[in-house]
C-alpha cells in the first residue's frame, strides 16, 4: 500500500536514529574547553575555565555540616585495626566506611592516608578492604579483580578509609530491588528532578573524607591520595580534578573517551553521568585539571569496556596538559596486559613516591 505523498526519495537523507543523532552531535560540536594551550600561562588560564564549568555542570557543591564523626565498632586483622567509621556528609545525609589503621603506627607519628573508592559492585566498600565474609563467590571476585586494593595499602602502611557510594551496600535503602533497571540510572533521574547529581554527590561523600582524615592524629593531612577501580576510577579522577588536597590519584580502568565509552559501546549508567561536559570538552580534560599533581592511569589492555585505542587517545592528551604545564614526569600510564581489574603494578611504588 502506498499513501499519498509517499516517496522514498523524500526519506533518502534523512536521519530517523536518535543513535546516530547524538554521535552527529558528538562530531559537530566545538567543545571550547578542549585543551589547545601551547604555554604554561595558557594553560592556566584554561585550568580556571575547565575547572569553574566542571563543578557547574556537577550541580555545585553540596551543602557542607559538622562531620559529627562515630566510630562504631573495631576488629583486629593482621597488620592492621579494622573499624567502621559514620560521619555526615551534608544535612541529612551521613556516610559509613571501613577504616583501616597499621598496628605499627608509633604514638605521634602521622602516616599518608589514601581513600580507596569501590567499582560498580553491590559489595561496595567490602570488596575494596577485602571483607568477604567467607563468602566464596565474594573471595573470587576480589581474587579475579585484584580487587582488595585498600587492604593491599593498609598492609603497606597508610591508614585506609573506604565508604560506600551513595545507593551500594549499607547505603542501598531499595535500590536493588529495581532490577532489572539500572539503579543508576534511577537515581540519576530521581536525583536530577532536584538538580543534584549522584556524580558530585559520591565526589563529595569522598572529600568529606579527606575532611574527616584531616581530624586524625594518626594522618598527615598533607598527604591523602585517592585509588579506584571502574567506577572507583570515575570518582578517583573527578575527586582528584576538583580537591587539590589530593596530592595524588590512581585512576584504574576509567580513563577513556565518553565517544567510546557512551556513545559506541553504552558502557555507562547515571552514577557516570556530567550534564552537558560534551558541549565543552571531554573526560580526558576533566583528568587534566588534577595537574599539576601526580596522576598515574591504569589501562587494562584487554579490557572490553574500555577499549585500548580509546584509553590511548586520552592519555595522550592528558600527557600533553602535563607536559606543556611544565610537569609532564608526574603522569604516568600502566598499559598492563590483562582486563577489567586493579593492575597494582606500579600502584604502590607510585604512593610511595607521591604521597
């Protein structure tokens, strides 16, 4: 059947995937936050920009209060104290986390500090601190992704916090139960009909950290770093771009392009998520705004949700932000040859330089 004005040639240019829609978009527009500086007073100058529209487009800082801090219970585990730590985070909201402190801290002696940020996983700060409750299913998947990274650095020395993100673990309240939906995604929405956004909320739970690390007589405050895997990666890198407290940051299979990372492979979810950064620039200059700190990115080359070409695109640019602010040997890249999992390679000799 044909209906009239039906015309095949009317539909030859024209464009009905909302797909290829948004990929066009991602072609044309400009981004003016791009980093294009050629000297070190350039690159300044864009720093301020980059970093004034980064925290803009994350909604703004929440609402600060009076940590009020409580620890609530302590274990004793080889090397080190274990002891669950809540404090709050801004009004009507307080965060629960692992604190992990070396048995050999001598009395007066402040150690660095590092705040290690969990992945997109329901174990949430368990997994990262190495918590699995004889849980066999648990043991594999930190065994699997080198997962325990917290403890591996309280074992090193620092003393260790770990929180859960908002809407994982002791902080879910329901959230799983929307399976099959993403309960990302549905914060996200929920959380943008107030104009918050659950990306600056988990960046803030993490510089209340810092604030709360700062309180303890066994931190030198002027030495916390902040390490994460996938989406502990995510809030690594925003954490680190936005707190220039943070003396140093490991970013673990997170460091790509949001082309692939969105638009081509869809491997993202609203905790992700900056409103509009496409408009102005790409995730590899938000990675840029932690310079001139030390930054070292970890890039798995057989990870399937970060493709390697992509990883090595934004590396190079970040590369080149260090190198024209004049600080190019505090970046570094861990191509290691494996998938989706903390490397530790050059982790920890990296702290031990840094922090």
């Amino acid at each position: 059947m044909k209906f009239k004005g039906d015309d095949s040639m009317s539909l030859s240019n024209r464009n009905f995937s909302m797909m290829e829609f948004l990929k066009q978009k991602y072609r044309e527009y400009k981004r003016p936050l791009t980093f294009n500086a050629t000297t070190k007073e350039e690159a300044e100058t864009w720093h301020k920009k980059m970093y004034n529209k980064l925290v803009e487009l994350l909604g703004g800082f929440p609402s600060t209060c009076d940590l009020n801090p409580e620890i609530v219970s302590s274990e004793p585990e080889e090397g080190y104290t274990r002891y669950k730590v809540v404090f709050d985070s801004e009004p009507g909201m307080s965060v629960v986390a692992w604190l992990l402190v070396p048995d050999n801290i001598k009395p007066g002696e402040r150690r660095p500090a590092v705040i290690a940020l969990h992945g997109h996983n329901d174990a949430g700060k368990d997994n990262v601190t190495g918590r699995d409750y004889g849980d066999k299913a648990r043991q594999e998947v930190i065994e699997h992704a080198n997962y325990d990274y917290g403890k591996q650095f309280a074992l090193r020395g620092y003393v260790v916090i770990a929180q859960d993100h908002r809407r994982w673990n002791e902080r879910d309240y329901g959230f799983t139960a929307l399976r099959p939906r993403d309960p990302c995604n549905v914060l996200f929405i929920e959380s943008m009909l107030f104009g918050l956004n659950p990306l600056m909320m988990n960046v803030w739970d993490t510089m209340r950290c810092v604030d709360y690390l700062k309180t303890r007589e066994d931190v030198d405050g002027d030495r916390i770093g902040t390490v994460g895997l996938s989406y502990g990666g995510t809030v690594s890198l925003f954490t680190a771009a936005i707190d220039p407290r943070i003396k140093a940051a490991i970013v673990s299979c997170y460091l790509t392009t949001y082309e692939a990372l969105a638009l081509t492979l869809h491997n993202f979810c609203g905790s992700q998520a900056v409103t509009g950064l496409l408009k102005y620039a790409e995730i590899a200059d938000a990675a840029g705004l932690i310079a001139p700190r030390p930054a070292l990115y970890e890039i798995g080359i057989y990870d399937k949700g970060f493709p390697i070409e992509a990883s090595r695109k934004a590396f190079a640019h970040v590369k080149q932000i260090y190198k024209v602010m004049g600080v190019g040997d505090r970046v570094e890249a861990d191509e290691f040859p494996e998938g989706h999992k903390f490397s530790g390679r050059k982790a920890y000799d990296f702290f031990a330089k840094w922090l």
